[in-house]
C-alpha cells in the first residue's frame, strides 16, 4: 500500500480509515499487520498488546509476523476472530473490521437498515 494512509478519529471506538486505504488490503493478515504498524500509541511492544488482549504473546508473535508462511514453509496461524475487538482497541484502528467487511461487501448503511429489520 503505497498511499498516505489517514486514521479518523472517533469519540465511541477505534479510528477508522478511507475505504481506498482499505481497497489496498489483500489479506486478513496484511489487515491485522496494517493495524498494529498504524497503533495510535507507537511505543506500545507486543507483550503489552498481549496483555491488553489476553493473547499469549507467542501467538501474537506469529499474528503479526508478514507473509502467510514462516522461514520453513510451514503456514503461519491468523488471529481469531473473536480478538478482534480487545486488538482493535488497544491498537486504536479498525483495519481489520473494515478489511471483513469490505470482503462482505456490507456497507454500514445495509447493516443498520438489516438490524432495522430485525
């Protein structure tokens, strides 16, 4: 992703980003990778992220390593879904949400007007 990228601070949860920073995503890790380099407090370490999530740093380690395979071709784990919302506060953006979304191709709209209908 060769663009600026331009968090957008928000009162009631992590900042968001533009969907053309979003569009440049490939994968779920590159979106969880994007997230952690663009964390709101840049001196936070992985132990601390670990602590904030309740992810064992040795897992976490492999979450954010780049590329989907390790230096012995052995295929690297993704972060659970069910961290997302502990990582996406602590790191202050929602990469990875957006990037699920976008894959869905839901808009925030289409969501709302859905649980409306519920």
């Amino acid at each position: 992703m060769n663009q600026q990228i331009k968090l957008h601070e928000r009162i009631d949860g992590p900042a968001v980003v533009s969907a053309v920073n979003i569009r440049g995503i490939k994968s779920y890790r590159e979106a969880i990778c994007f997230g952690w380099e663009h964390r709101k407090i840049k001196n936070m370490t992985q132990a601390t992220l670990a602590e904030m999530t309740g992810m064992r740093p040795s897992h976490l380690n492999e979450f954010l390593a780049k590329g989907d395979v390790d230096e012995k071709g052995r295929l690297r784990r993704d972060m659970p879904a069910k961290y997302i919302p502990a990582f996406e506060r602590a790191v202050g953006n929602s990469f990875a949400s957006q990037w699920l979304a976008m894959q869905s191709q839901l808009t925030i709209l289409e969501a709302m007007i859905a649980d409306q209908k519920a």
